[in-house]
C-alpha cells in the first residue's frame, strides 16, 4: 500500500558530493507521490542543480567555517543564529529532513531539531564530520556506508545504507584484463594539480619501460592544455581529457583507477567494482578522505598513497606492481564489488517515510 503523500525537506549544499545523493532521494521520494523541497544557498552547486532536476530551492544566507578566513568564520557565527530561526517556519512546513550535510546544512538542522521535526543524516564517509557528531543523538536516523562509523553514533540510530550511486556503475560486469592496461586517472570534474603532475612525471617512465599501458586521464579545464600538448609529445598511448561526461563507460574500460577519496568516488568503484590507486585530498575537513581510503586498503579494495609522497615514480611503481601480479587487480575489483550498497536511495526514502509516520 502507497504511503499517503506528504513534504520532505532536503538540505545539503555547497559541493556535487552532497547535492547530487541528495538529488537521488528526493527523485525516488518523489516517484513515491510526495513532495519534496530544499533548503541551500544561492552560490553553491545547489542553485544550479536542484531546479535543473524540477525541485524547489529556497535560499538561506549561510557562509562556510572550513578552510575559510577569520573574517568569514566571525560573519558565519554572528549570521548562524538569525539563519536558524529562519528556517523555523520552513522547517515546520516539512514531515521529516534529510541532510547530507554541508554547511549549508547546520541552521535547517538545528531548526528541525528544535521543533521536533525528525531528521534523517546521510553519513558517507568513514570518518564522520563534526556536525553529524554532535548531532547523532538526537537525529532519528544516521545512514552510513562504512560499518565502522557506526561507532560514532548511539548504538541503534544507525544503518548501513551507503550512497546513492547511478545504476550504470552497478551494472557494470567484471571483465579480465586483455592486452594493455587501462589506466584511468582522475581528479574529479576540476582536475587535481598532484595527479596531473604526477601523471605527467611517470609518462617516461612508462615510455622507457615499454610496458603496455593505455591511459585516459581527466584533467580538469585548468591543466587540460598544457597537459595536452605534453602527453602528445610523450608517444604514450591514451587520450587527454579535461572532463568526462560519461564516467560509467570510462570505467568500465578501465582495469585500474586513480583518483581522490571522496565518499562519492570511492562508492562508485565499490559499485563498479574497480581497483583503485586512491590519493586523499589532504585537506578535505576532518581528514575524511584518508579515513575512506584507509578504509578501502582495509579491506583489499584499493591501494592509498599520500599526497604528499605522490610522484610520477610512486604512480609507475604502483602501476607496475598492481598490473603485474597474477590476479592481484581481479581480486582487488571483487573486494571493492563487496562494499557496494545498491537501492541506497530507496532505502533512504524508506527510512523517511518510516520516520514520518513517528
């Protein structure tokens, strides 16, 4: 039987790695007959993707405190309260909130908590920020997609969920390796300076060995025409690219990933279920992406290598010992296959719903 209609705010905003989860749920809450809101600023990604997608977005006036100035973290506290009893009225309009967190998350929250309004938290990193910290005892629900956050939490608020990820990854079929290897390198749709250096350090390394290799490497706008000309000149077989559009099909032709360690790369290669070389941000807030990584390597998934001892000669080295041992990147793809977490949007509408009727 059909859950009787009802509104859902979701908030979450300033990077694609919490609008676009985000996006997941309410398209699925939506497919369910209810309506759906956001909350989120009108600088951040979620101006430009959440009306694209056909939701409401209302704006709020909230600033970052992360690797932000002094100036802006002073304008942020002093703004943060008149932001949250802002939100009060819109907060009330809604059943239950589900955030993804951001900053632009912290005044709807603490809004909705204030007047009784359930909360749903999506955690995907392994390591969880300090909002979703000192918030989980009060939320009604933390959806996580590692096991060992779940120690962050009361015991019982959580689930093991993961991230909302598009069905192509999952469809993905394993296929052994024919031939060169395909490497694929990626910093994310802005491209990351370490990867392209280090990409471009180890061009003659794999030249001179006369190892067969393919490359397709994303570099973002920033590095895509010096790099270009580079990897012409280089003689290695492969393209240079400052985006890709369909990053399914890019990994499923690829035998080895390289890339960061955001919660939504690394559920993508657990849906693929693709060996990777992962490479955190080393200054992503709370140091997540190490956690993620390390959470990878734990389980056989992937390889980390710190940013600041990647090289040209760390990513040949890798490359080479990862490629070269008899069934090491097959297993490492089966390990990573392991960790994915497939309907995590329709789960999450679920827990919504349930929330809802208290």
């Amino acid at each position: 039987m059909a859950a009787a209609a009802r509104p859902f705010l979701m908030v979450g905003g300033g990077t694609g790695g919490h609008v676009i989860p985000a996006l997941a749920v309410a398209r699925e809450l939506r497919r369910r007959g209810h309506h759906v809101f956001f909350l989120g600023t009108e600088r951040g990604i979620e101006a430009k993707l959440v009306p694209a997608a056909g939701f409401e977005l209302r704006a709020i006036r909230i600033g970052g405190l992360n690797r932000v100035g002094w100036r802006q973290k002073i304008a942020t506290l002093a703004r943060l309260p008149f932001t949250t009893l802002g939100c009060r009225k819109m907060v009330g309009e809604a059943c239950a909130l589900f955030s993804m967190g951001g900053y632009a998350a912290g005044p709807p929250v603490v809004a909705a908590l204030s007047r009784r309004v359930p909360v749903v938290v999506m955690e995907p990193n392994a390591f969880p920020g300090f909002t979703n910290r000192a918030i989980g005892r009060f939320v009604a629900r933390v959806l996580i997609s590692f096991p060992e956050t779940a120690r962050y939490f009361p015991r019982g608020r959580t689930e093991l969920t993961g991230l909302p990820v598009r069905e192509e990854f999952f469809a993905i079929a394993p296929q052994p390796r024919q031939g060169a290897l395909n490497l694929l390198i990626t910093g994310g749709s802005q491209g990351s300076r370490t990867l392209n250096r280090a990409a471009r350090e180890s061009w003659p390394l794999f030249r001179e060995s006369g190892w067969p290799v393919r490359i397709l490497h994303q570099t973002g706008l920033k590095g895509f025409d010096e790099l270009r000309e580079a990897f012409r000149e280089s003689g290695v077989p492969g393209e240079i690219v400052p985006f890709i559009a369909d990053m399914p099909a890019a990994f499923a032709a690829a035998d080895l990933v390289v890339c960061r360690s955001g919660a939504g790369a690394v559920s993508e290669l657990a849906a693929a279920g693709k060996p990777s070389i992962l490479v955190p941000f080393p200054f992503a807030a709370n140091d997540h992406q190490t956690r993620n990584a390390e959470a990878m390597q734990r389980e056989g998934a992937a390889r980390m290598i710190a940013d600041a001892e990647m090289s040209g000669r760390k990513l040949f080295d890798a490359v080479a010992e990862l490629a070269a041992g008899a069934g090491v990147l097959e297993r490492m793809g089966a390990a990573a296959r392991r960790l994915a977490r497939p309907g995590a949007a329709e789960r999450a509408a679920e827990i919504l719903e349930e929330v809802a009727r208290g």
